[in-house]
C-alpha cells in the first residue's frame, strides 16, 4: 500500500496486486486492508473515492482481457463489491489505456461475457457485452448509498459522484 496525492491534494491510497496474488486469484490481502466490515466509519470517509487499484507485472494490458486479473476481479468482487465507493475514478485501473482509464467500467468489463463480432463486408469490429455490466453498475451505485449513509458523508458528496459513476459506463459498449 502506498500514499500518493491527485491534484486536489487528497490523500490516494495505491493498491498493488503482486504477481503471486494475481495468479493465484488471492484477494485475502486486500480484504484484511479495505473491507468495510472490519473499517470504523472514519476510515470509510477518508477512503472514499481515493482508492487506486495497479498490477504487478501488467504494463499495457487492458484489465478486461487480461485472464487472470479477469477471474481476481471475478473473485474480488463477489466479496467486495464496493468499487463504486472505494475508487479514484480519475486514476486508471492498472496500465493507462482506453479501458483502463475508467476503472469502473474495466473492472465491469472484467465481470462481464464478452462477444466480439466482426462484419466481413464492412471490416467493423464490435464488442457485445452481457447484462453483467449492467447489474455491476447498478451495484456501484447501491453501495455508493449504502457506505456512503454509513459513513456519514454529507448528501452532496454522495449525490456528486452518482453522475461520475454514471460516467464511468457511457463509452461506446454495447449492452
């Protein structure tokens, strides 16, 4: 875990997976650090939208297709799923890409099947994803209400990140 600032002065908090983790799918690590079962409320607020995600060993993948982080995303989620609390929307998910640089949407991606459809005549290429991306945005904004009330954290600040979630997802995909 490291400590570093965005241009607001915030204090952002850097999670690395190391390979080890990646590979394996462990995410025991993470949850003994940023689980909000075992948080007190104050620790909530100060991790609110400060959260940055990386990978060791991933220098220019885009999160969604790479295997392993996909199935340790799969994984992290399942019990974690306070992503749309927790991260930096303005740090990328991993190496900066066009994916990765909307973390919510790489790691919905990640959760996502995925069907990619080229058209012969027109050389088109086109990606279908599945309704998990849908019910992972949905989930992203639930928990932002949800830790968002138990943190304390005034009305504003909960009701100004709604439209930067929303954001997150608005890049072309088709659902």
């Amino acid at each position: 875990m490291k400590k570093i600032q965005n241009k607001h002065k915030q204090e952002q908090v850097l999670y690395t997976f190391r390979l080890d983790q990646i590979l394996t799918g462990d995410v025991r690590d993470f949850l003994e650090k940023y689980d909000p079962f075992r948080l007190p409320s104050s620790r909530i607020r100060e991790l609110f939208g400060n959260l940055v995600l990386s990978f060791e060993g991933v220098e220019d993948a885009a999160v969604s297709t790479h295997p392993e982080i996909r199935v340790l995303l799969r994984r992290l989620h399942a019990i974690w799923p306070w992503s749309g609390f927790f991260l930096n929307l303005e740090r990328p998910l991993g190496p900066a890409n066009a994916i990765n640089d909307f973390p919510l949407l790489g790691i919905g991606l990640s959760l996502s099947d995925m069907l990619m459809c080229r058209w012969v005549k027109t050389n088109q290429l086109r990606i279908k994803v599945g309704p998990q991306l849908t019910e992972y945005h949905t989930t992203c904004l639930r928990v932002l209400y949800q830790l968002g009330t138990r943190a304390q954290l005034p009305a504003e600040a909960i009701y100004a990140r709604h439209p930067a979630i929303n954001k997150q997802f608005q890049h072309g995909i088709l659902i």
